[in-house]
C-alpha cells in the first residue's frame, strides 16, 4: 500500500512538471484594435520586486501572499475608453470614464488550477472593485469554462478558461476578439511595433499613436471636469490640450528592470524633432549635485520620489529616459 501511494505522489509530481509548458506567445492573443499594451512574464516576481523596494519597506506595509501569482505569464491589451454620465442631483453630473480591455494569462498549470484561480481570485478581485459580491453565472463556452460578473449596478466582468488560459475583462467583446485572433479569423496586434521580449524584464508596455491621442482626450475632460473655471474655460481645456499633446507625443515604450539598486523603469517616447530639440535643453543636466538638485523640489510630505538619471536623445526625436 505505502509503494502504492508513493508511485500516486511521483506520478503526480511529474504529472505537475510535465504540464508545465513554454513561454506562451500572447502577442499573438492580442486583437488589432489594442491601443495599450502591457505585459509581464511573471506576475509574482513583478510584483514581489515592487513590494520589496526600499521605499515599501520602509513603510511597513503587509506584503501579501503572492505565491499563487508565481510564473503566471500575462498581457493586458486595453482597446478603448468608455465615458458614462453619473448624475449628482438634477443639475450636477460628473463622467466615468471607463476603459475596454482583456487580460490575458497562461498559468502553466492544469486546468483545474486556472479554473480554481479565477473562481477564488478573479471573483474575489471583482467582488472588491464592485464593493460587493456580484451575481455569478457560469456556463461552458468555446471548449471552457466561462465566469459572467454582475454588479448590483449592472456592471459586468467575465472570464473564460481554456486549458491553462485565463481571458478576463469587462467587455465580453474583447475577450471574443482575443479568440478570433488566436484562431487567424481576426488580425492580432501588429507586434512588429513592440519591442523584443527580454528576461531581463519584469513589465513591458506600449502605447500606440492612437493610444496617446485617446488618452490625450481622457486627460482633457478629466482636467477640464476638475477645473473651477466658467464653462467656456473648461471647454477650451477639453479642446486644446489633447490636441497639444498629440501633436507632442506619438507613441510611447515602457520597460521596468530589477537592478541591484532597485527598479530601473524606461521610457522612450517618440516625438517630432523640434519638440524633443527643446526637451533636451529643458532637461539638460544643473551644475548641481544631481541628488541635491532634486532634493529641493521634493515636497516635504512626499512619501517617495523616482530620479531619472539620463536623457538620450536619438535622431529621429525619440526621448529616451
């Protein structure tokens, strides 16, 4: 009997080992309409490298568990924003905005493990954006599993697992569009506009032309909402400014790196020469101690504060920090 059970346990454990599978192409996921992308090949270091800063030491803070996030692989592809009016009173209204998007995660586990995940930790997840615990419907769809979310204000989010394959998001419609582009019936996202996956990375992300025109936009009525000015003023912000800043910024690459002195974070952002010409006199280097320089514009109540150390330049007036 006890050889029994040890051959069940070895079994099992190579059963677990053999299941394991490659880094999973989830670019390829990724539908055509994706104006942001983010991605990272491990969930669990990303967010244990964060917790483990120096600045969140020393702040105390409970580190949560993080072991069930360990070596899952995700991409996030946000395909749009959504602007819903909230009414105040009947003369007082403020706007949501909202964005569309899927996550994408390959657990490199079995099945039963990714269903798992997303019935305790997805519904948990939405349970606390939702601020309470939402209906659940659960049905089979494509080959799996799938999780509809409802709100008691009607808000939804849905999930779909296939094999070790966890799709989540908040528009069902994107989640269809990941799939579509998985079988070749839609075009994915042109990778050919992201940079080359890297080990070295722990998060990646990218924001399309039509991404920073969109957020430009989200930026204007978000500023616009908050201003105290008269409503031709605010109008005027909802107009200029995202037209400022599409005309300043095309697109954007991001990368976060863990070094021995903490989290490296990387920005290229693409713009017209003569802009990024003024940016580079703008940021040029003070004959003052880097640390010192900066030091006295930190206000006094800051809890942390990130220094950039470089500026480059490159000839096609991409600023790369």
């Amino acid at each position: 009997m006890k050889a029994v059970l040890i051959f069940i346990v070895v079994s099992i454990s190579l059963g677990f080992v053999s299941c394991a599978s490659p880094r999973a192409d989830l670019r390829a996921l990724v539908p055509a309409e994706t104006i942001i992308y983010l991605e990272t090949d491990d969930i669990g270091a990303s967010l244990r490298s964060v917790f483990e800063s120096r600045p969140l030491k020393e702040s105390k803070v409970k580190v949560p568990n993080l072991s069930a996030l360990d070596g899952i692989q995700a991409a996030v592809a946000i395909t749009g924003f959504e602007m819903h009016e909230e009414k105040l009173s009947d003369e007082q209204s403020v706007g949501k905005i909202t964005p569309r998007f899927a996550l994408i995660a390959d657990t490199h586990g079995w099945n039963f493990q990714a269903r798992g995940f997303a019935e305790t930790k997805l519904a948990s997840f939405v349970a606390d954006i939702y601020g309470g615990e939402p209906k659940l419907e659960k049905s089979e769809k494509e080959g799996g599993s799938y999780y509809a979310w409802t709100a008691a204000d009607g808000r939804k989010a849905f999930a779909l697992v296939i094999g070790s394959m966890i799709y989540f998001g908040n528009d069902e419609s994107v989640i269809e569009h990941c799939l579509a582009a998985k079988k070749g019936e839609m075009p994915a996202f042109d990778a050919k506009a992201l940079h080359q996956p890297s080990p070295e990375n722990l998060a990646y992300g990218y924001i399309s032309p039509d991404g920073m025109a969109q957020l430009a936009n989200v930026l204007g009525i978000r500023l616009a909402s908050e201003s105290a000015e008269q409503g031709e003023v605010r109008t005027a912000i909802a107009g200029i400014l995202p037209r400022l800043i599409r005309g300043a910024v095309s697109d954007v690459h991001w990368t976060a790196k863990k070094t021995d002195k903490g989290i490296e974070d990387r920005w290229e952002i693409e713009m017209p020469k003569e802009i990024a010409a003024v940016l580079s006199e703008t940021l040029a280097p003070s004959d003052e101690p880097a640390d010192q320089a900066a030091a006295s514009l930190i206000p006094a109540n800051a809890v942390s504060a990130t220094r950039y150390s470089s500026v480059i330049l490159r000839s096609r007036g991409e600023a790369s920090f």
